[in-house]
C-alpha cells in the first residue's frame, strides 16, 4: 500500500528554484567620461613636466633655501598664533551674541558687522599705519589715570599682521561657534542649571564640547584658509613664505619658478592640516 507524502518541505527539496545571479548593466558613459578625465589630467601633467619655460632645476635650486624656509616658519607662527588668539577672541564674541543682555548682544554684533565687513588686506594697512592715527597709545579709564602707555611705533610688522588677522578671524568663529551651539538642544543647557550649575558652567562643560563635532569641521577650513590668508602681510614687508620668494625673484627675476616654489609649501601645508582634521573628526564622531 503506498503512503502518499504529505510532507512540504521534502517536495521543496526536489523542487530547488535555481540561484539567479545579479549581473549589473555595464555603464559606457560613466566609463568614457573617466577615460576623458584620465586624457586630461595626464596632459596637462605632462605639459607641466616637459614646459621648459618652469625651469624645474630653479624650483629644486630654490625649494630648500634658507630664506624660503626661514618665511615658511614665519607663516607658520602667524598662522598658529593668529588662529588661537582669533578662536579665544571668537568663543567669547559668540557667548556675547548668546547672551540675554541686550548691551553684550550689541555689541558683539557690531564688532561681527566691523571686522566681518571690511576687507582684511584694509585692516592690515590700518594696524600697520595706527601710529599715524595714535603716536601714542594709552590703555587705562578715558579722561582719567593710565595703566600704561606706549608708542604706536613700537607695533612691529609681525605685531601689527597678528592683530589683523586674529581680530578678523574671531569675527567668523564667533559665528561659527554660535552655529554649533546652537546646534546643541537647549534641553542640554536646562538639565545642567538643574543640577546647580550655572549657564557659564554648563556652557564651558556640558555644551561646547557637544558642539565641538560640528564647529571642528569648519575650523579645520578656517585653519587652512588663515594659512593661505598670511600671503596678505607681504603687503607691509613682513618677510613670511610669499614675501621672501618674492625679494629672490626681484633679484633674479626667476618669478614663474619661485612662485611654484611657494605654491608647493602651502600644498603641501594645506595636505598635512587636511589630514590631520580627518582625523580629528573621527575621533569626536566615534559615538554617531
């Protein structure tokens, strides 16, 4: 007597549905829009190498001279020194902006309005040409005793290039420290008070180190564009990276060679802060 099978699973077996293999459409147009790419690039790289007019001897003669690299460490200072002088000025403008008290709200938004609004290369001219306006500079009460005073020639150039840029630059951390705060919840600052701090202490412990994740990446920008940025002070002889190629090639006259001279140092200056602000953001996005 024959049993029927009544099990599902054993007519599955033997009725194995075949594997279908996924085989992706090639894409032609992707593909020559690439090569296209790759022809270009390569032309114009060998353009470059094979051009004797950029006299690439001249640029290996020049690439390590001690009056190039001694005005790359000055760019450097500036650009380290500018740059913390600017974040701490900028921290504090952006809690003035946040503040409930109109007069501290004003004036951080005129400071913003001031130094956000006119030309750096104009800021630079005026710190450098302030003894003109105040031969003397007094720092003390108005119309009262002096804590001390001094010349307004004794701003150097490196002095008078830190003052421009730092004072320019805090006016866009201050916005781009507010956008970060801003970013974070208010429930954050609340739930601080709460616990009996005050709305200083919670803004240095609880908010701005949730609001580093968003105002690194745009630090790192800022970062990168003040070094660019430090070219602007050869404008009042100060001797960084632009401006000591430029005293050579007035001399000899090489100028298209000592140029690429300065271009490759703020390449290859600009790649090492591009990775190292990778990095950083990785470590402060470990949690998202």
């Amino acid at each position: 007597m024959n049993v029927p099978n009544t099990n599902p699973l054993a007519e599955n077996r033997g009725n194995a549905q075949p594997q279908w293999v996924v085989v992706r459409r090639p894409d032609y147009g992707r593909r020559f829009v690439n090569l296209l790419l790759l022809i270009f690039v390569f032309g114009v790289v060998w353009a470059g190498v094979t051009n004797p007019n950029f006299q690439w001897d001249v640029v290996a003669q020049y690439f390590l001279n001690i009056s190039v690299l001694k005005g790359l460490s000055t760019t450097i200072s500036l650009t380290v020194i500018a740059m913390l002088l600017g974040t701490v000025v900028g921290i504090i403008i952006a809690m003035l902006m946040m503040s409930r008290d109109r007069f501290l709200k004003s004036f951080a938004a005129c400071y913003i309005w001031l130094f956000r609004g006119t030309p750096l290369l104009v800021q630079l001219f005026f710190w450098f040409n302030i003894s003109a306006l105040y031969p003397t500079i007094n720092i003390g009460i108005p119309g009262g005793p002096y804590l001390f005073s001094f010349s307004g020639n004794d701003i150097t150039p490196f002095m008078a290039a830190v003052l421009g840029l730092a004072l320019h630059e805090a006016a866009y951390m201050a916005e781009i420290v507010r956008g970060g705060v801003l970013a974070v919840g208010p429930g954050q600052e609340q739930a601080a008070i709460a616990l009996g701090m005050t709305r200083m202490q919670a803004f240095i412990r609880i908010v701005l180190p949730q609001a580093l994740r968003i105002i690194i990446p745009a630090t790192g920008n800022q970062v990168i564009l003040m070094l660019k940025t430090t070219s602007l002070v050869s404008v009042i002889a100060l001797p960084e990276l632009l401006y000591s190629v430029q005293n050579i090639y007035a001399r000899t006259f090489e100028v298209i060679p000592l140029l690429i001279v300065a271009s490759i140092w703020y390449l290859l200056m600009c790649s090492l802060l591009s990775v190292a602000q990778y990095f950083l953001e990785r470590h402060l996005g470990r949690g998202h």
